[in-house]
C-alpha cells in the first residue's frame, strides 16, 4: 500500500496544503518551523488513527475551529475531521462509514522516526515502557487488549492502596486480573526483544561500520500468572506505605547496552543516533513478519548527522518500502521526489 496524496486543512500552521507522493522516496525540506513534522503527524493519523505528539486541540489551526485530512492511497482513501460537531469529536470516514476511530481494518502499520526516540537511550523508564506497548499494540490486538486491561486495574487497586484497611482479600479480584494481563504484558516484551536482538547488532555495524557489541535486555522476569499473583499479594504491606503497586510490568524497563555497559553512560550523540536507526530497521522486520502489508516509513529529521554514505546505506536497507522524509535540505540521490516547503 502506497500513499498517493494527503491533503491538509487547519492542521498546526497549514492554512491548506496538498502534498502528491508519485515516489517511492519523497523529502520534504524547507526551513525549521515551516510545517514539515505536521505533514508526518497527518499522515500517522490517517493510518493510525491518532497523533504522535499531541491532543486534537494542540493540532487545531491558532483561532480555528475545526481542521481535517484527506489522504488518498492506491486501495482506499481516509478522512479525519475534528471540531465540525457541538462535542468536538474526531471522526474518520472510510469507504462512506462514518465512525470514531479508524476501523481496525484500515490501520496501515506505520515505521516512525523521530528526534524524540533518541531520548529513548537516556529517558525515563516509562518512555522504553511506552515504546514497548506503542509498537506491540500496533500489530498485536491482544497486546493492546490486555495492556487496557491491566491499566484499568492498576489504578483501580492503587486506589484501594489508600486505605489502611486493605487487605489481599479486598484486591483479590484486582491482583488476579494484573497477574494475567501483565503476564502476557511481560511475555510479549520478552519475545519483541529477543526479536530485536536477533539483528540489531548487525544493523549497527553497517551503519556505524565498526565492530562495537549491541544488546537490548529487559529488566523483568517471565512468570507465570500465579507467581505473578503472588508477587503482588507479597508486596502488600509495602504497597500501602508506598500507596501504589511496585511490581509488575508497569515497573520494568527497557536497557539498551553497548559493549556491555549501559549505552545511557557511555555512547556518544552518533552512536545513539546509530543505535535508534537500528532499532528502526529492525522494526520494520518484525512489521512485515506480522503484517501483510508493507509499513510506511516515516523519518523525522533523519539525516541531520549522517554523512553522505550513512544516509545512502540507511536508504538501501529501506529499499522497495514508501519513505517519507523531512529535513531541511535536499538529499542528493536519484530516485528520490523532493517538495519544498516554503516559509
């Protein structure tokens, strides 16, 4: 599935824009500030059914009150429109069906880099977290089913943590739905990762073209519904002084390793770069294992520290896929179709 045109009405500093993509290599370039991110965040709507970086108020034109996509590919075509009804709702249309979320049926599976995944390395626990369960549930129905699950009675037995009178009794019911739902939680993490060791390293040689170690370990153990189970009902006592939950898979964290030493102390501004577009490559096998469709691949500001061989190897490992990417100059390579924002 390719994307053919997307057009954009009072979506961030987009008055109304329309962008073709007659290429399997499309840049869009012009100066910082001129609206090529939101180009990128339309699209993840369209194809995903919600932004990578903000609420639909955020996305709304400054004094407008409404903003809408049109993206049209070579099988169907998608339109999202917010703020035309008194409740302000988002809602797609999609083959003459109106509904308020994209049918699961037309989610198209998405590669997505931004400046904002190289906080990946150094960030908090809960930003590896999010990455985990944002990638898992685009591809995983169950995935995202029992991560729903689990959340809801996170905070329904951190609630109950309030009280002094609370017993394992009192969460039974609580606990017994967190040790199944973050049982799986955890297995799924497991397998992904195991997935992304497989070739990880591999890809960061030829980006970085020397010979370093790379390695993504989880910090949480498989377990069983039933240990987890009593893994919670253990941590009673010291749950309530806390008054929240300190196990689980909420809890765990994703470290990613470089020569055997957290990659967070010792790699450099180039290497995390190198080590976020790995992972990138790597998704996108894992994607189209999965999937029967090929993922878009959506590139943020990429190419701002690669040299003119790196871009070129990061290109070819990405060949036959659609590619969008923005910057702030031309990339010069044949075959790629280049649209120039203006400010």
């Amino acid at each position: 599935m390719n994307i053919r045109s997307l057009r954009l009405q009072n979506f961030r500093n987009h008055s109304d824009e329309t962008v073709s993509f007659d290429s399997p290599i499309t840049v869009i370039y012009g100066n910082n500030g001129t609206g090529k991110t939101a180009i990128l965040e339309a699209i993840y709507i369209a194809l995903r059914g919600s932004s990578f970086r903000g609420t639909d108020k955020d996305i709304l034109k400054n004094g407008k009150p409404w903003y809408r996509i049109d993206i049209e590919t070579d099988s169907y075509e998608v339109t999202s429109v917010y703020g035309v009804n008194e409740y302000k709702r988002k809602y797609f249309l999609v083959e003459d069906r109106k509904s308020l979320r994209l049918p699961r049926q037309f989610r198209r599976p998405v590669v997505l880099f931004t400046p904002d995944d190289l906080r990946l390395v150094d960030g908090s626990p809960s930003r590896r977290r999010k990455y985990l369960d944002t990638f898992l549930s685009q591809y995983d129905p169950t995935y995202a089913r029992q991560l729903r699950r689990y959340e809801r009675a996170l905070a329904q037995r951190n609630k109950l943590l309030k009280y002094t009178e609370t017993t394992n009794e009192t969460l039974f019911s609580w606990n017994v739905i967190l040790s199944d739902a973050g049982t799986y939680i955890i297995n799924a993490r497991c397998d992904y990762i195991n997935k992304l060791n497989q070739s990880i390293q591999a890809y960061y040689r030829d980006i970085s073209g020397n010979n370093d170690h790379v390695r993504l370990e989880y910090t949480g153990y498989r377990a069983s519904s039933q240990q987890l189970l009593h893994a919670y009902e253990h941590s009673l006592a010291r749950d309530q002084c806390a008054q929240h939950t300190s196990v689980g898979p909420h809890r765990h964290d994703l470290e990613i390793r470089l020569n055997d030493r957290p990659a967070e102390e010792v790699a450099s501004r180039g290497e995390v770069r190198t080590l976020i577009l790995a992972l990138k490559y790597r998704e996108v096998d894992i994607v189209r294992a999965n999937d029967e469709v090929d993922p878009v691949i959506l590139l943020d500001d990429v190419f701002g520290e690669l040299d003119e061989v790196r871009q070129n190897n990061l290109l070819k490992e990405l060949d036959g896929l659609q590619i969008i990417i923005t910057s702030t100059h031309t990339i010069g390579r044949e075959g790629i179709a280049h649209i120039y924002l203006a400010d």
